[in-house]
C-alpha cells in the first residue's frame, strides 16, 4: 500500500476515491479503504455541524488505536485563521490550482517515536448550499442550492509516510497542497466548487509494522478539525477586506502583482 501511494511526482499527493485504487486494489480491509468508508466524504451538517462550533475537535471514536490514542494536533498561526474567520475566510480556486493562504500548518504530540504515521487532507462542505457575496450588505448570502459535489480527493503530505519522532520535530505544513476548480483535473488538486464553503479536515493514520496487525475493531486513524479554518471558495476575492488582509499578511503578497498567479 506504502509504495502504491508514494510512487510519482508531488501531483499524485491527491488521490480521488473513484480511481482504479479505490475500486480495484483496494480492499475493505485496507487502511485507506477504511479512511474512506469510516471518515467519509459528505457534507458536515446536522450533529457533525454542531460538532465542529468546538474549538479544535477530534472526531474519531473512542475505538482508535493505542498509538494514537494520546495524539493531538493544534493549528499553527492560530490568530491569523481566527483574524480571517472573523471576515469569512475566502480562498482562490484557478484552473491551474492555487495554493491556500494562510497555509495550512499543525503541530503534533503525542505520536509513538518509533512508529510510523502518515498525514493528509481533505475538504467537505459546510452545507448544501451555493452563495453570492452582497457588495451592497458587505456579506455572504444564499444564492440556492449547492452543485452536484466535486470529486472528492485525499491530499496525502509527501512525506509521508515517516516516524512520529520526525512529524513531531517541526511544524508539518500543507503547503504543496492546492485547491482548483477545474472538474477534469489530473493533477492531483483538490477540487472544489466555487462560491461554494468547505471545511479541511485533517487525518493522521497510523500504519502498523508487520508484528502489529491492524485489529478490526480500531480504526487506524484519527481526524482533526479547526473550525477557524473554514472558507469560501472564490475565483476572486469578494470581499475587500479579504484582500487588504492577505496582502498585508502573506509574505508572497506581490505575487499581486508580478509574481506567479499560478502558486499563490
């Protein structure tokens, strides 16, 4: 499974569940198979949206792993996320695919040293609903019903997968990762709908040595969730206020300018 995953270039960090690996190779009984089937990829609504008004939440059961049972995470930059929350965070999505900022970064404890870990991403919707920004009210509104769901896709770090020792050692960063709206993309983005919101989750799974079989009734993963970090995916920004602060806070803000659109 390690090597299936870990074969290509960066743009294969981003595996959509309706390929061939999902389908075919892929047991039930495969670890991924089973971020997929127990994480999910629909909507955060009803208890899940009541869920993730907590502060940082994690949402896997009581029945996880031992090796993960002592794991936290918590985000990186944490005032920034909260200062574009307050706004309603808004993220560019481009045909090419276009890198988040504030970028998504975490911190972990907790992970077994010697035991190795894989880390990923991935986006769900807020709700079922699509939005138009009001210039006239300066705020996001309710513009009908949300388009059909784009692909869903795992962002996996490309470091993984590597020792908890060396996750915990530094911030982890997601910042290969990148969102477009291109339904059609082979790239490995992340594919998202515009004006549409979305909320990332984040998973650490954990993979057992070969005198550590996966036991049925653990799940091998655990998800995290900030609430701070849920946006607006946009074309372009909406709002002005968006805009004035990314400018004012991302060290690539010239990339306004007369840096490459495509990365930032």
């Amino acid at each position: 499974m390690q090597q299936h995953l870990l074969e290509g270039n960066d743009s294969e960090n981003a595996f959509c569940y309706s390929d061939p690996y999902w389908n075919g190779s892929a047991s039930s009984n495969t670890v991924m198979k089973e971020i997929e089937e127990t994480v999910g990829t629909h909507s955060v609504s009803n208890k899940s949206t009541k869920t993730i008004q907590q502060e940082t939440i994690s949402t896997t059961s009581a029945g996880e792993h031992t090796k993960l049972t002592n794991v936290t995470a918590t985000l990186e930059m944490k005032p920034l996320w909260e200062e574009f929350n307050e706004l309603g965070t808004e993220m560019i999505v481009t045909k090419a695919g276009r890198r988040m900022f504030p970028t998504f970064q975490v911190r972990l404890f907790g992970l077994d040293p010697a035991a190795d870990y894989m880390l990923m991403m991935d986006f769900v919707p807020v709700d079922d609903k699509r939005y138009r920004y009001a210039f006239h009210s300066s705020s996001w509104v309710v513009a009908g019903k949300s388009d059909p769901i784009s692909p869903p896709r795992i962002h996996i770090h490309p470091d993984s997968p590597a020792s908890g020792s060396q996750w915990m050692k530094q911030v982890v960063s997601f910042d290969k990762l990148k969102l477009t709206n291109n339904q059609l993309d082979d790239n490995g983005h992340i594919i998202l709908n515009s004006m549409h919101r979305y909320q990332p989750r984040f998973h650490v799974l954990y993979l057992p040595n070969k005198s550590d079989s996966i036991d049925a009734g653990k799940q091998n993963f655990k998800t995290f969730m900030f609430p701070e970090t849920k946006f607006t995916a946009v074309t372009a920004y909406q709002n002005h206020r968006i805009t004035q602060l990314k400018i004012a806070s991302n060290p690539f803000a010239k990339g306004f300018r007369d840096c490459d659109s495509d990365d930032w």
